[in-house]
C-alpha cells in the first residue's frame, strides 16, 4: 500500500495546509519609521552613543517645537545603554547646546513627572567656530566651571538674604550650586525663581535646596502668570477691527474709514 504524501493527505482530509510566517523579531523589520537628522550631528566630534541619543530624541520631537518628554527608562531601552549612560550622554548634548532640559512638575502636588527636551537642529558653535573648522566637543575646563559655581553662590547669598552658616548647611548649598551649573541655568533667573517662591509658597522659609527643587515648576508658573506683553502701535502698527463701517484699532483710537 502506497503512503500518501502529506500534501495528499491534506487534500484527501479537505483541509488546507496554513503555513504562519515568522514574527519579525524587532521594530526594525515590522515599523517603517524615520527621523531627519542635521548633518553636522555626523560630522561633531562627540561620542557616539551622544549622536544615537539626539537621534532617538529626534525620533519623539514634536516636528514644529522640536520638544518631547520620553523617560530615561525609555530612552535607555532604544538607546540598548543603562540609564546612567543615558545620563552621560543628555548632560553631552546640553553642553554643546544641541539639547535643552526641563524638569516637568505636578502642579498640585508639586512632583516632578518627567523631562521636556528641546531638540535643537541649529548647528551648536556656528557662532563661535569659523565655517571650515571643525566642530569638536568641549566639555568646560575646571576653571570656568569653578568661576560659574562662585557666580551662582553669591547670586544665591544676594537673592536669599543670607549665607551658609554650619558645615551641613554648607554642604547643602555646596550640592545646590552644582545641581544648578550642570543644568546650565541662567544665573539671572535665580532672582526669578527666588521671587516667584516668596509668591507661591508665601511664609515658607527660603533655601537653596527649596529652590532648585522647585525651580522648573516656578519658572514654568512665572512663565504662564506673565503679564501680556503691551502693544506698541507706533512700533508694531495697529491691529483693525472691522467695524463693518470703519476699521478700529483694539489698542488705541485710530480709525480709518473702510475700504469697499
């Protein structure tokens, strides 16, 4: 008696034969996606898990702000680094100016719910390197990082009225001023910060830490409570109304009769 084949067997069964594919094995075979990356990102001499961060970045960057909000978590599990690496890397491209960090803050709670990135595509030196040199990564020399740290620290005496007095006291503000060089603060914003806590958490006691705890949430409420800006009419010209028989500036008197 002759053995049928299997594909005989089937056909005799009247069943068919499904034959599944194999599951891809990654997001690169089954997503199509892509990012535009600037060239100069290729040609900067800095390391190169710092370029696969910005690209990554890049990757969840709104495409009119350049602003995402991925967490280090996530980050690290494209990236295939730990998330100490990842640290590295953020604090790289701050340093150059390629990235922008910002603490996003709970405004009830006042915790801290993640980071918002600024993307930046703008070349980082084009204003301090001439066209044909090329751009190599710098990190600040211990002096200038010394100098920003004693600029902040009297910035910090001035605006909160007081200096450190014990040696834990010191150490805490000693911790503050090197939170605040490494995020690369604008030390004008201090006085900001400084008097947007006096408003927010009146009769709270000022310190250093207070401060850079809740210094993006502060900014970021100075930022929205803002009064809006003036309108200069002889600067920026009038804005008309249409008054169906006479067009009417919103911000001073002007008039002018309607063209038909």
């Amino acid at each position: 008696m002759e053995h049928l084949s299997s594909s005989t067997n089937e056909e005799a069964s009247g069943k068919k034969r499904v034959v599944k594919k194999p599951e891809a094995t990654s997001n690169i075979e089954n997503q199509i996606y892509f990012s535009i990356i600037p060239e100069w990102v290729i040609d900067c001499d800095i390391p190169a898990q710092a370029k696969v961060l910005y690209c990554v970045l890049q990757r969840y960057a709104d495409k009119d702000t350049g602003t995402c909000f991925p967490s280090i978590s996530t980050i690290s599990k494209r990236m295939r680094v730990s998330e100490s690496t990842v640290k590295r890397q953020i604090k790289i491209l701050i340093d150059i100016k390629a990235l922008h960090k910002q603490a996003r803050y709970d405004k009830e709670t006042g915790e801290q719910t993640s980071n918002l990135y600024t993307v930046i595509q703008a070349p980082p030196f084009i204003d301090e390197l001439p066209p044909s040199a090329p751009m190599t990564y710098k990190p600040k020399s211990i002096n200038q990082s010394q100098d920003i740290a004693k600029k902040i620290y009297a910035e910090l005496e001035k605006q909160i009225g007081r200096s450190p007095i014990t040696k834990s006291d010191k150490g805490a503000w000693n911790k503050v001023v090197k939170e605040l060089r490494e995020a690369n603060i604008n030390i004008d914003d201090i006085a900001t910060v400084v008097q947007a806590y006096k408003q927010y958490f009146a009769g709270m006691t000022i310190t250093p830490t207070a401060i850079a705890k809740h210094w993006s949430l502060l900014m970021q409420l100075n930022e929205e409570n803002k009064p809006p800006e003036k309108w200069d009419c002889a600067v920026k010209g009038h804005r008309l109304r249409d008054l169906d028989v006479i067009m009417k500036c919103d911000f001073c008197m002007y008039e002018e009769a309607k063209t038909i």
